[in-house]
C-alpha cells in the first residue's frame, strides 16, 4: 500500500522545510506548494490524501482555498488541516467554517502535529463495516462512500459522512458532544467540543435539500440524537 501524500501548502520556506522533514520521517510522502495557485495546480495533478494548509498564503488566503476546494466536488471530500498563527475563538471557527477539518495553532509541536493528521486519516480511512443503511428514505452505502435520498445523491465531506454513519448505526440514542468526537473522531485527538457543532450544521445543511435535517435533533442539555420520530 502507497504512503499517504500531504499537500503542504506554506509560503514560508523554512516551515515547508521543518514538515517536510518532520512528515517524511513518519513515513509520509509529501509534496509542496508556496502559494494557493501552484496548490491547485498540485491537486489537478495528484490528488492528496491530505492537506496542511497555511491560513497566511500571498494572493489567495488559505481560507479562501479552502471554501474553494469545498465548493468543488471533485474536491470536496479532501480533508483539509489547516496551520493559524490566530488563535483567538472566532478565527479558529472561521477555520472551520471555511471546510477545514481541523486546525492548528502556531507555533505547534510536531507531535500534535502528526498526532492530528494521524486521527484526520484515520477519520477519512474506510468504515470497518461495508452494510447499507436505511432509515426513512435515506440511504448510506459504506462501501462505495454514497448518501442518498429519494434516488438523488447527496455532497458529505468525510468528518459528515462519519458522523452520519455513526448516527445512522446508533439512531434514537442521544450524544454529548464528547462522546462523538471520542467515537466519531477518535480518542487522544485535540480537537475542541464546539468542533463538532459546526460539522453538525454542515451535516444539517447537506441534507435540508431532501428534508432530512429534521432527522438530526439537538436535545437541550444533552446533545445530539438522529431519529425518525418527532
């Protein structure tokens, strides 16, 4: 099986360096980009497993290639890390917003650093179980990575897929949002518990168009449950 290839996308060289460094030791074939534009033309060629993507880049923002690379759906389910020097609330959710999977503040450790990317590959890995589900005309096939609803499929990005996997596998019960990001994301992964309220509104605003938001309830004080009943 081939090495995982991570797209640094850094515009600072000595950085591109240190991860290309830090990443190949582990095993992990790496290829860079200085800017957003030599980025896309990188993704045109070779699709990433992964991206490491620096917010700070000259020209178009990381930010702004990232809602890009969600807008596309050919690149769409890529999973997107993305590198901040912000590390006030309100970037980091803006981070995540724009696509990004997850983030990291700089300056970083290379273990967090290789820790996160580690539980992004993991997250994005093919589910153990390959069984259909179905639950009131909603569909999910494992195997082949569909959703569909009424016949028309519908656009996840992989952390939605996982979570409505998951959801789907376990409907009725309810969910903190620590317990999903330990069985959706993975145990010993730094991620934040408002992390898994904005995939939840991403998952909800992919599937309002078929009428299956409704599907996915917040339950006050408790957390998230999926269920066919009111």
């Amino acid at each position: 099986m081939s090495a995982p290839t991570i797209l640094v996308v850094e515009d600072e060289a000595a950085v591109r360096e240190m991860l290309r460094f830090t990443l190949r030791q582990k095993g992990l074939d790496v290829v860079e980009a200085e800017d957003a534009a030599s980025a896309e033309r990188h993704i045109r060629k070779r699709r990433p497993s992964l991206i490491l993507l620096d917010w700070m880049l000259p020209g178009k923002s990381g930010v702004e290639l990232a809602r890009q690379l969600k807008r596309d759906p050919a690149t769409r389910d890529i999973p997107i890390l993305m590198l901040t020097a912000r590390g006030q609330e309100d970037d980091k959710v803006l981070a995540l917003e724009s696509g990004a999977d997850d983030y990291v503040t700089k300056p970083f450790s290379t273990r967090e650093l290789q820790a996160r990317i580690r539980a992004i590959l993991r997250r994005v890995a093919p589910p153990d179980s390959d069984q259909e589900i179905e639950m009131d005309g909603l569909s999910l096939d494992p195997a082949t990575h569909r959703v569909f609803a009424g016949g028309e499929k519908l656009e996840l990005g992989p952390t939605e897929f996982r979570l409505l996997h998951y959801f789907m596998a376990h409907p009725e019960r309810v969910y903190s949002r620590a317990q999903l990001l330990d069985r959706v994301w993975g145990t010993n992964v730094f991620i934040e518990e408002r992390t898994v309220d904005v995939h939840i509104r991403r998952l909800r605003k992919a599937l309002e168009p078929s009428g299956h938001d409704g599907l996915l309830q917040t339950v006050r004080g408790a957390g998230y449950r999926f269920s066919t009943k009111g």
